[in-house]
C-alpha cells in the first residue's frame, strides 16, 4: 500500500473491494500511482506511468456519494466553493475532479450534484526532479533567480516540478514565497504542509492568485514568487507587478507547443520578454519529461 499518511486516509475513504484491489497491485504500479478514477455503475481505473489499469466490479450508485463525504470529512459547507469549480482540494494537497448535475444560478456554476464519477489525482513529492533544470534556475553571474514559465498538457508534472523548485532555492537560502490558490503545491493543512520545503518558504494558502502575490511582496518580502497554472488577466497584472517590484517569478501554464503557450493569455508575458526560459514538459517516457526549453 501507499506510505505517505495523507494519501493512505483518502485510501481509507474507497470502497473495500476497490482498496483490495489496489493492495493487490504490484509494487511499481503503486509507487508511481498518478490518478483513481471512479464512475458511477461502471468499472474503476487506475493510471500510473502512463499505463491504464482497470479493476473489477462496478461501483454502487451510493458509494460515489460515500467517497465524495468521505474525503470531505462531512463537511460540504467548508468545500462548497471549491465543488462550484468542479473539485476539492483534501489534505496533502491531493485533488478530486468532479462530474455530474451543474446546479448554476445567476450564470455561474453553484455546486455539483448527482454525482456521476471522481478523479483522485495523487500529489506526489519527488525531491530532485528539478535537478535536471538547476542551472536554469539562477544566473550565473549575478546569482539572482530567473524567471521562469514551465508548460505542458495536465498531469505532466508541472506543479511536482514547481514544489522540488521552490524546495532547491530555500536550501540555497533564498527567499521563497509560494502562492497556493488552490493548496496543490504545499498542501498545507491546520498551518503545516506535508512536504520538505527547507528553511525558507513562506506558503499563502487559499488566496487567490492575484491577491496573494500583491500580498506577499508587500509583507514577505521574497526573492522570488512561485504559483501554479496562471489563466487570468488579473494574474498577468500580478506577475507584472512581482517584475516591476524586482520579485522574480516562476510559474506555470497549460500548453503542448511553443506555439500554443503564445496563443493563450501568457503570450502576452512572452511578447514582453517577462521570462529567460520557457520550460515545455511531456509523460512521455514517464512524467515530467522536459520535451524542450526555449530560452527567451
């Protein structure tokens, strides 16, 4: 079975036969385990390296409704923002994509219910993955931090990548803010994350992304300012922000090619020479496999 305690009680939250079932997967299979996938009246899935197991049995009508309770711990009002998203956010900083029957009121989507099927994605932490990135990450002669934009499709390792990075720059006793909108890439819960961050973090968990980078250049005074998945024109004007106030950035985005990354809202930020390199990650042969690295 899986060793890190948090994912072992979302493990605790599974049917018997499905927890059974993943017992009896071989070794190789669980330590690279990426995502649990559960729908209503149909068979399981697992993924891990890029491989697609399926389990047997069908899931009762009620027991996706058990899981969901489960892994919120009852408490459907402290995650009931996040469900009007379309997932949770549960300690250790794994997510739970959610599908069924959009409730929306006033045009926006309010919860989710009739649930039809769960996506438990597994946050790993994978210290040293970024060392084959190390020498992109400060300049050789000055030795400030460069800013970064890692890209790829989702589940290609951008945020695992993101957390072995702001873990490498506090043992190098930089200043290291993270701002964790949605609490992926420090998990934090009751104040503390899970994983091995080193002695100079700062974590803002739960804000949003522009607030919480204004707010930590203000009051943490950072050497750099690393989140995750930027999307919004208001996070343009953050980082924008962060680079005026002479905070460096690394960040990440959804994007396959050069191309495409140009195409969405941060080529606005590449047109502006904002980033030094643009790191271009792919699961193929496993995830996060750097596919290319485009120094701008």
């Amino acid at each position: 079975m899986i060793k890190t305690s948090h994912f072992e009680k979302v493990i605790g939250c599974l049917p018997p036969e499905i927890k059974r079932q993943l017992d009896e997967q071989p070794p190789d299979v669980l330590e690279s385990l990426e995502e649990i996938r559960i729908y209503k009246q149909r068979p399981a899935q697992i993924f891990a390296a890029g491989r697609r197991i399926q389990l047997n049995g069908l899931t009762a009508a009620e027991s996706i409704n058990s899981i969901l309770n489960s892994l919120m711990k009852f408490s459907y009002y402290a995650y009931e923002e996040d469900i009007g998203k379309g997932f949770i956010t549960i300690d250790g900083g794994h997510r739970v994509g959610i599908c069924g029957k959009a409730v929306v009121e006033n045009g926006c989507v309010r919860l989710i219910r009739e649930v039809s099927s769960l996506n438990i994605r597994y946050s790993r932490e994978v210290p040293g993955c970024s060392e084959k990135i190390q020498s992109l990450l400060t300049d050789s002669e000055t030795g400030c931090i460069n800013n970064i934009l890692i890209a790829s499709p989702p589940g290609c390792g951008k945020t695992t990548l993101l957390r072995d990075i702001a873990r490498c720059l506090s043992q190098q006793m930089y200043k290291v803010a993270i701002c964790d909108e949605r609490s992926e890439i420090a998990g934090v819960c009751n104040g503390l994350s899970p994983y091995s961050f080193g002695p100079m973090v700062d974590i803002l968990d739960g804000c949003p992304k522009a607030q919480g980078m204004i707010m930590l250049i203000r009051s943490m005074s950072p050497d750099v300012v690393i989140t995750d998945e930027i999307g919004r024109a208001e996070d343009i004007e953050a980082i924008e922000a962060c680079i005026n106030s002479g905070v460096s950035i690394i960040t990440s985005v959804h994007g396959k090619t050069a191309a495409e990354i140009n195409r969405g809202i941060s080529g606005h930020l590449i047109s502006k020479h904002i980033f030094n390199h643009i790191i271009i990650l792919t699961n193929s042969p496993k995830t996060g496999t750097v596919r290319e690295v485009i120094h701008v």
